[in-house]
C-alpha cells in the first residue's frame, strides 16, 4: 500500500480528508484558468471551512516550505489563481468560506466570507431591503475574496465606485498564518497604515483574504436602460457628460460597445438590427437608477435621449419598457466577452485611459494595427465611464488563431505603447496575475517596483504566497 505523504496526512487532520483533493481528476478544474491559457501543477486543492482552518493550513505550508495560491471562482483573466508548473504547490479554494456573517443595517454593512459568490452577496443585500452595487458579467461565478483580491470594477464603477472603494473592513490570514482581524465597519479610522488597501488588488501575494466588511447603499426605486447608436466616438464623450447632468437621476453604467462586438450576439434572440447598422460602429448602453418612480426615471431618460438626437450625439435608441427588456439589453453586453471567444484566440488588453484620450486612442491604434496586422481586427467594449476598455483583437478567421498567437507579445507592445502615450494604463481592472507580469516593470517606474518588492519581502520572506504572480 502506498504511504501517505506526511503533509498532505496532516492537511487531512486539519480540514478532513474530504476536503483534499490529491488525485487527478479531482485537481484539473483547479489548474487551468478561465480563458484555458494557463496550466498548472498542485500537490492538493485544499478546501478549509473556516479563517482558523485557512490559518492552520497556511503555517503548515510554511514548516514544509509549500507554497500557496489562493483561489475563488476561478474566473480571473490574467492567469492569477493558477499555480506554476513546479507541482510545490497547494490551491487553497475559498468555496467553503462561503458564509454572510452579518448585515448590519444601521451602518449600512455586510460582513461576508471571501468565498461567497458576488450574485449571493447581492441577493442578501437586496433581501435586507440594501445594494450592494459591484456588478460583473462573472458575477454568477466569482467570489468576494477574487473581487478584493483583484480589486474589481464592473459596470457601475462611475456611481459606486471599485472593490476598493466599497470595502470597509478585511479579515486575513497573513503569509505566516497569523489572523489579521480588521473586520470593522468604519467610514473614518486613520489609524496608521490602511493594511486593507494594501490586500485589496495584492491578487493573493500577500495573503489570504477570508472575510470583508463591505458598503450597503439605498436601493434604487426605478431604473431606466437604454441601447443607443452614437453618430461617432466623439459624440460618446459629450454624451456622457449630457447623461450626468441630464436629470434627477444617477448615472450608474454607461458602457461603450462596437457594432462588431454587437454583432456577435445571436440576432435572433434580441431585437437591435438597427443598431447594428450604426453608421460610425459605435453603440452605448446607459442606465440610470433613481429613487423617483419608473414612469418618471423613463421619462427622464426619454428627455434625455431627444437632447442628444437633438445635439446630433445618437442616431437610434431602444429604451427598455419592462426590468425583463432592461434584463435583455444587459445580456447583450454580458455575453460578448464569452462570444468573442468563437472568434479563435483572442488578445485580450484591459486598458484605461483619460476619457478624453479615447476616440484619438482608438483612431491611432485602430490605423496602426491595420497596417501591421491586416488578419486580424478589433472588438472593442468597456465601461466608458471610467475610461475602461477591453481593447480585444481576434484574428479575421478561426485558423489565424496560430498567427495572432505567434504574435502576441509584439501585438499587446503596440497597444500598450499607445496606451502610454495617452497616460493610460494597460490593467485597469483584471489585474497583473502571470499574463502581465513580464510587462509590469517596463509600465511602472523602478521606485514603484522596488516598493512594491520591499513590501512583498518583509511580509511574505520565503515567497510562499501565490509565487510567480505580479512580481
Ligand atoms: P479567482 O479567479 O479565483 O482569483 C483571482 C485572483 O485573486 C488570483 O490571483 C487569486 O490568487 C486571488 N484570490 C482569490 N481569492 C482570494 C482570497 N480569498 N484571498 C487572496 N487572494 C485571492 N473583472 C472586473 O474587474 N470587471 C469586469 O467587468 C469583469 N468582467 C468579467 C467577465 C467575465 C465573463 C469573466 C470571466 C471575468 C470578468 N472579470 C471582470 C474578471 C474576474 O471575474 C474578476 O477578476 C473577479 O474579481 C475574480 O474573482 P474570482 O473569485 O473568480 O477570483
């Protein structure tokens, strides 16, 4: 009879054997990301149930030298939450973590476990008469601890702001296994160093998120959304302007599509024909969440949308009538990142830049790699609101998919050359993981790397948390 290997042996004392995954087939969904570029290798996946069981496993790790990558729902895009190929390696997953410890209503709180799926954590809010407003297509799948750990944004960044900014308090199991209990549900507390927004977008290199303390907000009364045609990618930039001062009403999306990224969506579940016949290949979708009734906040919208045909701004607009039309117009934009991938291999560039940057960026870029790379063209969407665009190129047909991978490296350099120009930034919300690792200290200033490295080393010496990620 095989031995048990002594660490794995004692990972089973921790959290029962259930919860050790050591075979095969057990391990592969944990291995490979999400865009299935990235395969890794793992003693085990280890499932704790609790932030004690998170920390025993953690000094565990550190008497053998083991090394951990911390891993939610596994849709990160940037390779973060897969382990390297040296098979020294734990996955500690947080789906077990999944508990809502707490909502406090008077302060406008949730205290949730990092391994809650972000939809749930929305469906407590809403049950508790609250919002809580992060919003991504991922949301079905991703957990809080990935959303802290990659500081994500999503849609309604503009109003709400990202993970960072909804955070009030973090739990964390440190690199050597300590609990950092900051689970507090202060608007103010300068009490030295912010620890929470420095684990917030550590991306699992610094420890182990196990709970968060996040905002609540009112609930929106009414919500108005509406598909429009921009006459062009200027008009896009006076259009958001307009919508922010247009009425009583917050603007809480406003989400930049192309026609081509339209066009991939199924014609014949959604009625936008005449979108995508934009002549200037640009559409917008916008909504505005109000505490005044539905009929007024449509009204407003409708006042709005004849302001900006009036200005010349928008050629067409589909309003949404009902919360199931409204429900179909964000499907349309939830579903091109999963759509473009029949494409072939898709590049993929996360971007941000000034918004009044965008239409020379695009126009620039758009020239350049038409000249250089004429098998391949752009799908472009993204929460124009905060200057965010997933600047995406796909190859003209599924058997370039070898042609645009052999030239990757020289494709995200022209871009990122571009978005530096324009004092963008070339991670605006997926993160570094190991896709942008290599990149990251040509982007980033040798103070800000050595940093960076100073405060990875005296927190985590051995370099056991998440090994090879960011730095
Ligand atoms: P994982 O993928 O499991 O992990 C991501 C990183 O966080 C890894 O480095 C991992 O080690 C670390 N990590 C995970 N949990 C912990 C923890 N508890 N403690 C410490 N480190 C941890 N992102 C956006 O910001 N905005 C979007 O609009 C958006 N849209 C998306 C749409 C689709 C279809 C997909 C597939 C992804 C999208 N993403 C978006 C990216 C992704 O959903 C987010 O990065 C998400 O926050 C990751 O959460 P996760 O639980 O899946 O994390």
């Amino acid at each position: 009879m095989q031995s048990i290997d002594p660490f794995i042996r004692q990972c089973q004392e921790i959290i029962g054997t259930d919860y050790v995954y050591i075979s095969d087939a057990d391990k592969e969904p944990y291995l490979i990301d999400w865009g299935k570029r990235f395969v890794g290798s793992a003693k085990a996946v280890l499932k704790p149930k609790s932030t004690q069981e998170v920390a025993a496993l953690v000094k565990l790790c550190q008497t053998h030298d083991i090394s951990i990558v911390p891993q939610g729902g596994n849709t990160g895009l940037c390779g973060g939450a897969t382990p390297d190929n040296s098979g020294n390696s734990v996955v500690i997953s947080t789906a077990r973590l999944n508990a809502i410890r707490n909502i406090d209503l008077e302060n406008s709180a949730i205290t949730v476990e990092a391994g809650v799926i972000l939809s749930h954590a929305q469906e407590a809010s809403v049950a508790a008469g609250k919002l809580f407003p992060l919003s991504l297509a991922a949301e079905g799948s991703c957990t809080i601890g990935g959303n802290l750990a990659t500081n994500a944004g999503g849609i309604q960044v503009l109003h709400y702001g990202n993970m960072r900014d909804l955070t009030l308090g973090l739990e964390v199991v440190t690199p050597s296994g300590e609990i950092f209990n900051g689970l507090r549900s202060l608007r103010k507390d300068n009490t030295g160093y912010a620890l929470k927004d420095l684990y917030v977008g550590s991306e699992g290199t610094l420890g182990i998120i196990t709970a968060a303390t996040l905002k609540l907000y009112p609930l929106p009364r009414s919500k108005a959304t509406a598909l429009v045609g921009l006459t062009s990618i200027e008009s896009a930039i006076e259009f958001i302007e307009l919508s922010r001062v247009a009425c009583n009403a917050n603007l809480t999306a406003f989400e930049l599509i192309s026609t081509r990224a339209l066009s991939l969506i199924p014609k014949t579940t959604k009625n936008f024909d005449s979108l995508l016949n934009t002549a200037s290949g640009w559409a917008v979708l916008l909504e505005f969440s109000s505490m005044e009734d539905g009929v007024k906040s449509q009204s407003h919208m409708e006042t709005l949308l004849s302001e900006a045909f009036e200005s010349d701004l928008i050629t067409d607009a589909i309003i949404a009538n009902s919360i199931q039309q409204s429900k179909d117009l964000w499907s349309i934009r939830e579903s091109i990142p999963e759509a473009q991938l029949r494409l072939g291999t898709i590049i993929k560039h996360d971007i941000s830049l000034p918004i009044s940057a965008l239409p020379s960026f695009i126009a620039s870029t758009g020239m350049q790699l038409e000249k250089h790379y004429p098998n391949a063209h752009t799908i472009i969407f993204g929460h124009l609101g905060d200057g965010n665009l997933h600047y995406n190129l796909a190859p003209n047909s599924p058997e370039l998919s070898g042609w645009i991978e052999e030239n990757r490296t020289s494709i995200n350099q022209l871009i990122h050359d571009e978005v530096y120009r324009y004092s963008g930034s070339f991670s605006a919300e997926h993160g570094i993981g190991q896709s942008k690792k290599d990149e990251l200290p040509l982007r980033k200033s040798v103070v800000e790397i050595e940093l960076m490295r100073t405060i990875k080393k005296a927190l985590d010496p051995k370099n056991i948390m998440n090994p090879g990620k960011i730095l």
